[in-house]
C-alpha cells in the first residue's frame, strides 16, 4: 500500500479498492469453479472492512 509522505500512514482509500478488485477476482474464480475464490473474496472484505472504518482518514 501506498504511505502519506507527511504522516506515514497507508492511504486508506487504497485498501477499499485493494479490496474491491480481490472481491472481483474471488468472483471470477467462483464461476470457474476454482477454491482459492473464498480466500480472494475472504481477503477483499477484510481490506475494504480497513478501509471503511479509516473513512474519517480518507484524503479530501
């Protein structure tokens, strides 16, 4: 993830759409029909979870 130069915290708007794009990958592999979906999507809610709850930290 990306550091702010200033604070050096992650930019939290990067992990909801970090999070969006495993969230689609998981969905793509659920068609298919391959396992690894439910880690991808597993992994996506947790990073957009992070990204929601820093909301307040979101670069204006």
């Amino acid at each position: 993830m990306e550091l702010d130069k200033k604070t050096r915290e992650p930019k939290y708007q990067m992990f909801v759409i970090v999070g969006m794009c495993f969230i689609g990958a998981g969905s793509v592999f659920s068609t298919i029909g391959i396992i690894p979906f439910i880690g991808l999507v597993g992994m996506g809610l947790c990073f957009m979870a992070i990204g929601i709850a820093n909301r307040s930290k979101w670069a204006k």
